[in-house]
C-alpha cells in the first residue's frame, strides 16, 4: 500500500479546510495514530497481525504440495494420510506423512535432474489455529526427516487488526469496490480533489513525497492539527482520513511466507497446552525466518520423557 500511498503525493502535491475544532481534530490523529500503529507493525510482511490457517481451503501456490493439518487429521494434496487419532498419537515424526513426503521429495529429485533449470515445486504447511503445539512439531519433524528445508506456510489473521473503522462509510464502501490494481490512482484523484480545497494538506502531501515511505503515515498523523485547523482549509477531514486509511491499510492478508526448517534455530518454547495460533503470534513476532519449535515442557512433578527413539 506504500506505493498507493506515494501515487497519491504525486497527485495531490500538484496542487497549491473553516478549520476543523478541537475535538475533531484530536478524535482524528487518534486515528490516525492507531492506523500508523498497525502499518508500523510491518515484519517483512506481517504488519504486526497474528497470523494463522483457518479451515478454509487453500489453493494459491500451483503445483505444489500442499499438507494440510486440522485437528480431524492431515491430508496431502486432499488425500487423507493421518486421521485425529493418529496425529495425536505421533510422536516426533508422523510416519505416514512422511513416507508420502519421502515420495514427493524423490519426485522432486528426479525432476530437478531431468530439468536442473526448473524450479522446485513448494511444500506448503497450512496448520488450523486449534492443531496442538505438539502435532505442528510433528509435521515439522516428519517434514525435515524427508528433507524438505524450505517450506511455505498458508496464513490468513486470525486475529483482526484493532483500529477505528474508516469515518465515511459511503466512501469506504466505495474504495472497497475498486478493484485492487486500480485503487493506488483511484485514490490518488479522490485526494487531489480533497486538497484542492485545503491548501495546508497539499502543502504537507508536497513534503511528505520527499521523506521515506516509513515516515510518511506519522508525519501525516503530527501534522493533522496544522493542517485542520487552518481557516484555510475546508475540505472534508472524514474522507481524507478514510482515503487515508485504504491507501495505508493492506485491503490482503499475506497468504504464504517461506520459513526455513532449522532444528538448530532458537525454538519456540511451548507449553503441553499450546496451539498453532500461540505458536504463530510467537513466531512472527520473532521475526527469524527460521521455524522450530521446542519439545512441550512437561508440568512440574510429571516423570521425564523417555528419550527418543
């Protein structure tokens, strides 16, 4: 959305709203504020959401496998290959997934050597929210054992982002249907209409084209008393804040993220309790690309484990 957001200064700082009292002013860089909180946020991709699978299915990586992993059991391309008791009753490697994983990796190998230009197909992980700490690291494992290194998890939020809803619902119903290629210029023409009747806010869009993409949504957020006060100024502040919001807020979750499986990473420590959506918020607020998890911590007082076989 920074590139939305950069189209826009481009536009409006062509141009050369009474002012806004002080209650709206401040209700608008709380605004603002929160929505600049959530873009801050930005990991890589993540842009601070816990992000987890839910149970819908999953298609948006093409000829790749595609492990899905619910608390029912676990399928490979839509083929069962472990039911709920058997994913419960893994330990380490779930033996059936890794035979077929086993399979899928020969494949992989035997195309690479007829075709060393053609690029792998990816393996996809889509864990639901509620799968156990404990069968992810099994499916983790078993995908390790048959030496897949680079994997692709399939994430949606499961937690929605805390912020205000646009002001102008009429306007965000509007922008909602835009379609996403032409939203960045859509917006950009909304804008420059809007600061055609606010000098001080194409003044500030001129000075903010020059400072970086990171920087941008604060500044906008700082200088909203300035600008909204101005008796200059007499445009709309609900629709700029609105414009401001679909050009800053991603309208998309990110759908996968490559991870490295890295036994040697920092793990994840996780408790017996513990389920993918804890072990993702953990994850991503990490930022390390490389994914393990730690054995559950056995309650105190519990007998140890027997090591492994």
């Amino acid at each position: 959305m920074r590139i939305a957001l950069t189209m826009m200064l481009v536009a409006v700082s062509a141009l050369a709203c009474g002012g806004a009292d002080e209650a709206e002013i401040a209700r608008a860089k709380a605004f603002m504020e929160q929505v600049c909180q959530h873009e801050a946020g930005d990991n890589g991709a993540f842009r601070g959401m816990t992000l987890v699978k839910s149970s819908k299915p999953f298609r948006a990586v093409p000829g790749g496998t595609m492990v899905a992993v619910s608390t029912s059991g676990v399928t490979v391309n839509d083929v069962r290959v472990a039911d709920a008791a058997t994913l419960a009753a893994a330990d380490r490697i779930l033996n059936p997934l890794y035979d077929k994983l086993r399979e899928e990796r020969n494949t992989q190998v035997a195309i690479a050597m007829r075709d060393p230009s053609s690029p792998p197909p990816p393996l996809v992980l889509a864990f639901d929210a509620a799968v156990p700490a404990r069968a992810v690291q099994s499916v983790l494992e078993s995908a390790f054992q048959s030496e897949h290194r680079q994997v692709l998890l399939a994430l949606e939020p499961g937690v929605a982002p805390q912020f205000p809803e646009p002001p102008d619902r009429l306007l965000d119903d509007e922008l909602r249907r835009i379609p996403d290629d032409q939203l960045p210029l859509h917006g950009a023409n909304k804008m420059a209409q809007l600061a055609g009747d606010c000098p001080p806010l194409a003044e500030l869009f001129n000075v903010m084209s020059f400072v970086p993409p990171e920087d941008r949504c604060l500044m906008f957020a700082n200088a909203i008393g300035e600008v909204f006060g101005s008796a200059s100024c007499r445009t709309d502040i609900n629709k700029v804040l609105t414009l401001m919001h679909a050009m800053t807020i991603p309208r998309k979750p990110v759908t996968v993220h490559q991870v490295v499986l890295h036994p040697d990473a920092p793990g994840i420590p996780t408790k017996p309790t513990d389920t993918w959506a804890q072990v993702a918020e953990s994850l991503f607020r990490r930022g390390d690309d490389r994914l393990w998890l730690e054995p559950p911590q056995a309650p105190a007082g519990a007998p140890p484990a027997p090591p492994a076989q």
